[in-house]
C-alpha cells in the first residue's frame, strides 16, 4: 500500500473524463487500496482516482467516525440508476480543493449500480452523507467538481486564489 500525491486545482487532469474499468483485477485492487490509504492519510471520506492521477472509472468512500471500526467502501464504473426529487444541502469540502468549503444542494437519496473490489454487480440505496458523498465523487469521474455547484461568482474566486497559489508554488510553469 502506498500514499500517492493528490492532484490540485486548476490542474486540468481534474477535468477529465475517467475511462471504464474492463476488469477487476489485482492491479485495480491495488490502486483501491492505495486510493484508500491516502483517503485515510489526508483524511477524507472519499476519493476518486482521478484524484491520484488515474483516470479510472473508481472511487472509495468511508464515512466511518473517529472511534469506529473502518468502513471502506469500493465502487468501480458507478452509474446513477435514481435519483430523488427532494434535494438536500451539505457543506461539501474536496481534497483537491484544500481548505474551501461551500453548501451544496444535491437529489436527497440516489441509487446506484456498481461493481465491488471482486467484480461483482452490486446496488446501493443511498441517502444523507453517502448520497452526497457518492455524487461529489461521481461528479469527479466526469471532471465535474463541487464548485461547479456553487455561484459563478464564488467559483471564479476559488479558481483565482488556486491559480495564483499554483503560480507561487512553481513559478513559470502555469499559463494564465
Ligand atoms: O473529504 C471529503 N469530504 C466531503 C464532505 C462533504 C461532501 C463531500 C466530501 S468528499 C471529500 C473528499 C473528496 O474530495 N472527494 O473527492
Ligand atoms: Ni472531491
């Protein structure tokens, strides 16, 4: 297992659209793995490969709290069967956007069909935390972020301050 660096806005690999899986093998459970780890690390409650630089169709969840037993959460190529008409409101944050964090309205409950770390077709009910967890990382495999979610306004701001953060950070090599 290993922890591998996180991607950062305004790097465009955040805007890419991840590939399906073709199959579940010990490669792919090794970057689960490796995707949970550094979910653990940072910490988060979740994390989609693209997040690590891989644009796979994979995200992990665990929404465990401080104090419980582990509860990891694999879910390979998940699509979105339903989704509810009653909305809910979360303060959402993201690993690849640290330190900002901004209420999002999302469908209150989804369903979604996914592959399990041995391949096997599965399908979740989800509501509250897991809901929105699910669809702030579905978002991810489609290089949708949560502050496409917020006002133009606020998103503009975010993506100044990154930019600029990125721009002291390694002088030069950002255009823009
Ligand atoms: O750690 C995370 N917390 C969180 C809180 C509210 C809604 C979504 C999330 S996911 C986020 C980790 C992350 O960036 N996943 O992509
Ligand atoms: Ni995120």
């Amino acid at each position: 297992m290993s922890i591998k660096p996180l991607i950062i806005l305004p790097d465009p690999l955040l805007r890419q659209v991840s590939k399906p899986v073709e199959r579940v093998d010990s490669d792919l459970r090794k970057l689960a793995d490796d995707m949970l780890e550094t979910m653990y690390d940072a910490p988060g409650i979740g994390l989609a490969a693209i997040q690590v630089g891989e644009p796979l169709r994979v995200l992990v969840i665990d929404l465990a709290k401080e104090g419980e037993p582990p509860a990891p959460h694999v879910f390979i190529n998940p699509e979105i069967l339903e989704s509810s008409d009653q909305r809910s409101v979360y303060e959402e944050g993201c690993l690849s956007i640290p330190d900002y964090y901004a209420e999002v309205e999302r469908p209150a409950a989804v369903r979604v069909k996914y592959l399990d770390r041995d391949g096997k077709l599965q399908e979740i009910d989800a509501e509250g935390l897991m809901a929105t967890c699910l669809q702030h990382e579905i978002d991810h495999l489609n290089g949708v972020l949560f502050i496409d979610h917020i006002s133009k306004l606020k998103r503009d701001m975010v993506v100044r301050k990154f930019k600029k953060l990125a721009k002291e950070k390694a002088p030069g090599k950002m255009v823009g």
